[in-house]
DNA sequence: GTTCGAGTCGTACC
DNA sequence: ACGGGTACGACTCGAAC
C-alpha cells in the first residue's frame, strides 16, 4: 500500500541478528504510522597508496573471511566492495565493508589489522545516522511510502505498538506538502520535595491544543480543569491514561529530563505503577551521566530547557534560564507568583492558587513550544538528525552532524571520532591567541560610527579554506599562509569544510532577504538555523572533542581576523576618521564632520577590497558614547561601553548593569546615571540622581530586596580553594537543609556586623537574617565603583560627594 | 596584625 | 566533555614585613 508520511520518531531492533529501523510518523489524514525497513550496514578499511589489484583483491577476501562470534549473535561480513573515495579530501581506495549487524562493527574493526589498511572509518557512526543517510528518510520531511502492510508478525514488537498501522518500506519517495503540525502536550508537576523521587508529586498539569487538566489527589476543587484523584497512584495512572488518549507526537516540558520525568518515573516506581508512556508500553528510559536524558518509545519528550540552553542561551538577555524568565523574555509572559510550600501547610485558598499556578506552568510550557517549534523543525530539517537528538544536541554537535549528513556529496569518509587519549591530547595543547581588542581612550564623544563585519570568522574560514582536509605538510603553490607560532599553510582547492560552510552562510542571506520581503516564523528561523551553525563553525574546529578538530584552522581563523581588522582599522584612519574602540569584529570611529553618506562611501570601498566573501557592515550610527577607566590602572576599559542612537535608544556593553552578580541598587544606579549622561551630553543630572541614592542608602531607606547579590554556585561546596561569600552562604544553606544545587544562583547581602572582620564572607547574610545591612559596604563596595569611572570623565570626584554627604550627616546629630 | 601581589572565581563581550 | 579566546573586577589567600 502506498501513503504519505512524516517521520518523527526513530528507533532500532535486532531481528534474527539484522539491524532494522522503526520509524513512528503520520500520514497526512493524521493517523499514526509505524515504519519497519532496513538499510545496509559498513565501514570503510582505506588501503595505503599504490597498492596492486590483486593485492587489494586477496585484501577483500580476507576481509570477507571475517567472522565474530558474541554472547548474543554471531556477527560476520557480507561482503566487499572497492570504492574511490575522497578521505579528508585526499583521493583513495577504500574497501567497503558490508557487516551483519553495526554494533559488531568494532569488534570486526580489530580483526582489519592488517598492514596494507591505513584507516579504517565509518564504524562509530550510530545506527539511526547511517540509516537516514542510507535510505535518506529524513525527520520531518513528507515522503510517498510503499508498502508491504504488516499483520500479526510480532517484528520489532509491533504486535504491541499503540498504532493505526504498520508497514514494512519498500519505496520511498520525497514529496512536498504544508507544513507538519505536530500533537504536542505540555506537562508540569508540583511536588513536596526538590530532591527526585523523595517526596510526593502533588499536582500534575497537562495542556494541550483546546485541553487543559490539573490533576489533584490531595485536594478537590470547584475550577473545571481540576481532577481530584483517590491518591498519589491513582493520580499517576490517570496522568499516563490522559497522554495515551490524547496520542501526542511530543510531550514538552521546561527542565523535564531533569525533575519532571525522572520524578514521575521514582514516584510510579514508589507506587508499584509502570509508568508506560511508551507507544510499546514501555516506560521512559534515562540516559546515565552528568545531564540524564528522558527518552519516551514512539513519544518525542522534548526538554525545552536543553534546546534554548543549547541554541539560545547567548542570545538572551534573560540571567538565567528559568521558565520565569525565559518565557517573560520570548513571550512577554510570567509565572505566577508563588512562594513554595509544603502541601500540608496550604489553606484552601491557596490551594486554588497553586492550580492555577500548576496549570500555568504547562500553559507558559506549551506556548513556549510554540514559540520554538519553528526553530526545532529547521534545525532538525536541516542538520537532518531526529527531532529527539537535534533538541538535546550542543551547537558543536549541530555542526558536527550536518557535516556528516552532508559528506556523501563530496564523496568523502567520515573522520573518526576522537577517542580519550586523543582527546587528551588535544587539551594538553593548549590555548591560542585570540580575537584583537582596540585599546579605548576613555572619554564622552559624539557622533559614532559602528561597522562590523558579518559572520566574521565563518567568512574567514571559507575565504581561506582553514580546515583540517586542507591543512597542508608543507607549502604549495598558490596555498594560503598564515604565520602562527610556526607558519602553517592551507591548500588553494577547496575543502569540504569550507565548501559547506559557504552554503551555509549564503543560505543565511538567501533567507534573510526573503524573510524581509515576505515575513514569517518559519523563513526567520530558517535564516536564523543557519546563521546559528555558520556561527559555530569556528568554535567546533577548535573544540576538542570534534571529528574534525583543527587547531591550526581554528588558530588561523582568529590570526587572520587579527590582521584583517587591523588593517580596517588603518583604512578607516587613514581616511581621517578617528578611531576609539573595536572588539574582534566591531570598528567604531567617530564621523566628526563627515556626512553619513561619506561614512557609507567608505564603506563600499573597503567592501571593494576584502577577501573572499568577508564583508563589512553598518552596524549603525550613534549620537553619543561613553567610554571609561579601568579601575585598576589608568587607561581605557576594554569591553565596557555605552551608546546612545538617533532614536535615544540606549546600547551598554560590560558595565556593572549587565552584571547579573551585582545587586540591583547598584546596576539601577549606574544605569540612569549613564541615560542621562548619554542623554544630556554633561552630568548634572547624573550627580544629583547620585547624590539622591546616596542619601538614601545612608539613611537605610534602601529595600533589602534591592540590594541582594546573586552569584552563581558553579561546583560543588567542596571544590572551592577560595571561600568567597556565596560558597559560605551556600555552605551554610545545605547545613539548615535547603536545596543547594550546582548551578544554583546563590543570595545574600552584606550585614553591618563583625566590622572588625576583614573578609566581606563573614559578614555575608541570608535573606531572612535580621540583620541590618551595612552602609559603608553598599556605598563603597557597590555604589561607588559602580558610577566612580563613569563621573570620572566629568572630573567629578566621587568619593567626595560620598564622604562629604557622611560628614554633613555626622554634623546633623 | 597589616600590606600587597598572585590566584581564584564569576560574568561579561564578541 | 559536550564551541573558542579576551577582559574586567571582587574577593581570598598567603608570603613578607
């Protein structure tokens, strides 16, 4: 029979020794699909250079002679195939190796010793990635599928799968059709206990599209969307039979493979409950290791949290990754408000709070999805992994994964993947220099122009082919020099790395051109999938851990940066312009009495002349900006600025305002002492808001609340050679039995005790001590350094307008 | 006991 | 272990006085 299908979920079985894939989709009329097909299984053994036919001949028989033996299947090889085939972009002959089943792949590797194979490849790819290449049945892209309809065969399980039909592939054929609009259910649990397992879930929430549900087993409630449950199991089986009715594609949660899930899983465990999510009845399973995976058989369970830390997190100005603030910062919402209790101290009235409070947390969870979903299909379209994988995957592994999708174009061989001592190795070498920061003069100026040039270090990479194929032994003609410790050369022909790369980044603009004529989610995160992975590939060839790590390229791609900002920077001085600042791809220059189309001629001219496909922007034009001192010494800050456009929109990079372990007194401060500045032009209106806030801390009529520290537990208590405050306040948090987890934000303030003490740690206070807060410290510790250099350009003396408030005061009593 | 420079640590920039 | 280096600045630590 012949239907149209999506691919969503991919798993694999053995059957009778085979690998076979099985695939769980849709159709276009909705209904649920379960594929059955299977592709062929090898690895490549390279052959040394210069090797006679009959030579490579008695190879491949020898190869086929190959047979293992396991504790559950004997495996062996099929047969032998000779190829040309390119290896790191160097022509070879490979023999392909055709074996029964891929997990035995390493163990037929070691029986390939033999002295004529230079290499052998292709064995450490996972069987769901050498299937999607093989049969090029890619996640989330419509297919027209033949095939044989599965009955009662028990293959793979099927006779158990919770499905409307099973078919075992014999065609498959690419079509195209509207975009695929997945059943997606979101889901959140409140319970007794942070830690997993120990205390009792007491709520569960689900939403889905026109379906919403609080489950409840401690209390009943009049909202419509509360079920009261008889208890904790009942509670838990009803959970299992809503997600089972409700036949979702995805089930979403925010932090899910980290509480959610798992938590579930303890509970039902506790209860004597199977907690059988799985489309096969199976419970979900965990991957072991520092960050535990939840995977759901048929179900694509997607940790929201993992996707935006992964892909998003740079971008965001959130501080920290909370659904709280993540979902207040793509969607313009908030959780509800609520102090966590234990459910035995709740009155009825908050009981209808916590609901609604439960209830939003799945609701913020589900339209967050929505949010995303479009960047989740994109990335999955492109780097063609399973959606489960691409939203769990690190940027370094994105990149990785499309190279690997995309190597049989240029018919080459996957590297390998580097294994510990190799890995080792790579750390052991070291760092190398880095990106050029321009040395500011610290002062107010007017009248800023800001270039930047695009995607920097991709278009560095792909105008002078800095890659590992292309890494040359020794020079050649017409290669690529660039002098590090030692010089290195890179090949005049084109790598795939570059190659790639360059698609990537002309796709970028492809797109972005498209979506500025005709908007839409989908083209914005099509354009952004792109420009996110042409970003990355710098940093995954200086990542240790990457197939195709390259230090020289990685080293290269930042020398070459060096030089082709400097030389920008020269250019535009050279035409008059006065430069003040520039961090690795960011020029800006002061326009003094040159028109913006001047500054824009300058522009194209420099274009004119730049390598490759390196290109230069405006990033805009500024009315004013500030730079300032290095507190420690006398010259101008690196990396802290502020500037003000034409439309008085304000731009501050690297002060204390952006500084997420500075209290909020401090930051608010400074931040309106830099609007008005940049506003104004002077600092009137600076120094008396200062004075203002100054009064008020002496006078304590500063809220406690504006004047915690936050700061990040990053390691554990024990690791820390330096006691600095938040590890004591951590230290002791965990002594009075509250949560401390790593990567927690620790808070505390500074009290006016102990003053002969010298350490700020042992005068560091919990919220909720009594304790006042110490004036001198806020002052001198948060305020002051926090406008000291700004003021500074205005000769104002800050300390004086400190100390002299203090003695006014003193002569008040 | 105080002083000061080195080292640790967290967070930002690009 | 799960992109890279550059930079700032607070705080602790410990040697030197």
């Amino acid at each position: 029979m012949k239907i149209n299908f999506i691919p969503i979920d991919y798993n694999y079985f053995d059957f009778q020794g085979r690998n076979y894939a099985r695939i769980v989709g849709r159709t276009d009329k909705g209904k649920r699909v379960c594929l059955i097909d299977t592709c062929d299984v090898y690895f490549w053994a390279i052959l040394k250079d210069g090797l006679k036919d009959k030579k490579i001949e008695s190879i491949c028989k020898k190869i086929e002679r190959i047979k293992v033996s396991g504790k559950t299947r004997d495996s062996r090889v099929l047969k032998t195939e000779v190829h040309e085939k390119n290896f790191l972009s160097k022509k070879v002959k490979a023999v392909k190796v055709f074996i029964t089943n891929y997990k035995d792949a390493h163990a037929i590797v070691n029986e390939i010793g033999f002295k004529e194979v230079e290499k052998r490849r292709g064995y450490d790819l996972g069987f769901i990635t050498k299937y999607i290449i093989e049969r090029k049945l890619k996640p989330l892209n419509w297919y027209s599928i033949d095939g044989e309809l599965l009955g009662n065969e028990d293959i793979g399980g099927i006779a158990n799968l919770d499905v409307d039909l099973c078919l075992r592939v014999e065609n498959i054929n690419e079509i195209e059709k509207e975009e695929f609009v997945p059943k997606v259910l979101a889901y959140d649990i409140e319970t007794d206990e942070f830690e997993i397992g120990k205390g009792n879930i007491v709520l569960i929430s689900l939403v889905g599209k026109n379906f919403k549900k609080v489950l409840s087993w401690k209390k009943d409630s009049k909202k419509p969307y509360v079920e009261k449950c008889k208890d904790e199991a009942d509670m838990l089986e009803k959970f299992i039979n809503y997600v089972k009715e409700y036949g979702p594609d995805i089930l979403a949660g925010y932090f899910s493979d980290g509480f959610d899930l798992p938590y579930l899983r303890a509970r039902a465990e506790y209860n004597g409950i199977k907690l059988n999510l799985g489309l096969d009845n199976s419970q979900p399973t965990f991957t072991r290791g520092n960050t535990r995976t939840g995977k759901i058989n048929g179900i694509i369970h997607i940790d929201l949290f993992r996707f935006i830390r992964n892909v998003y997190s740079q971008y965001l100005q959130s501080e920290t990754l909370s659904l709280n603030e993540v979902a207040s910062e793509f969607l313009g919402e908030k959780k509800i408000e609520w102090e966590h209790n234990h459910s035995s101290k709740l009155d009825n009235a908050k009981w209808e709070d916590y609901f609604e409070y439960n209830l939003h947390d799945s609701l913020l969870t589900y339209r967050l999805y929505e949010k995303i979903w479009p960047d989740m299909i994109e990335f999955t379209k492109i780097v063609q992994e399973p959606l489960f994988d691409i939203s769990r995957s690190t940027m370094a592994s994105q990149v990785e994964d499309y190279l690997i999708h995309n190597l049989e174009r240029f018919n080459e061989i996957a590297e390998k993947r580097p294994i510990y001592d190799e890995i080792g190795r790579r750390r052991a070498e070291g760092k190398y220099e880095g990106a050029y920061v321009f040395q500011p003069i610290p002062g107010l100026y007017e009248d800023i122009a800001f270039f930047d040039f695009t995607s920097m270090y991709g278009s560095i990479i792909v105008s002078f082919n800095l890659s590992r194929s292309t890494l040359l032994e020794k020079k050649e003609k017409g290669s690529v020099e660039v002098e590090l410790d030692k010089k290195v050369y890179f090949s005049k022909k084109k790598g795939f790395f570059a190659e790639m790369l360059e698609e990537i980044i002309e796709k970028r603009k492809q797109y972005k051109k498209e979506y500025t004529k005709n908007p839409s989610g989908l083209l914005k995160a099509r354009s952004n999938a792109f420009k996110l992975l042409a970003n990355a590939a710098y940093g995954y060839q200086g990542f240790f851990g990457a197939r195709y790590y390259c230090i020289e390229a990685a080293a290269g791609t930042a020398a070459l940066a060096r030089k082709e900002i400097k030389k920008t920077i020269e250019n535009i001085e050279n035409e008059g312009y006065k430069v003040i600042y520039g961090d690795t791809d960011s020029i800006s220059f002061l326009r003094g009495k040159k028109s913006k189309k001047q500054v824009l001629d300058l522009l194209k001219k420099i274009n004119s002349k730049l390598p490759g496909i390196m290109e230069l922007d405006l990033e805009g034009f500024f009315k004013r900006g500030i730079w300032v001192t290095k507190r420690t010494g006398d010259f101008g800050a690196k990396k802290k600025y502020a500037l003000i456009d034409e439309d008085n929109k304000i731009k501050i990079r690297g002060f204390e305002t952006v500084r997420r372990d500075w209290c909020k007194l401090a930051r608010d401060t400074q931040n309106k002492v830099l609007e008005f500045i940049l506003e104004d032009g002077n600092d009137k209106r600076a120094k008396k808001y200062l004075e203002k806030i100054i009064n008020k801390i002496k006078n304590r009529e500063v809220d406690l609340k504006d004047l915690i520290i936050k700061t990040q537990l990053k390691k554990p208590i024990e690791e820390y050679k330096s006691i600095s405050p938040h590890v004591t306040i951590a230290k002791r948090m965990k002594e009075e039995g509250l949560p401390v987890n790593i990567g927690m934000l620790i808070e505390y303030y500074i009290a006016n005790i102990d003053k002969k003490r010298s350490l700020v740690r042992e005068r560091a206070k919990m919220i909720g001590d009594n304790d006042k807060y110490d004036v001198d410290y806020y002052l001198n510790k948060q305020i002051l350094p926090s406008v000291e250099n700004i003021l500074e350009v205005f000769d104002v003396n800050t300390k004086e307008l400190v100390e002299g408030k203090k003695q006014m005061k003193l002569g008040e009593f």
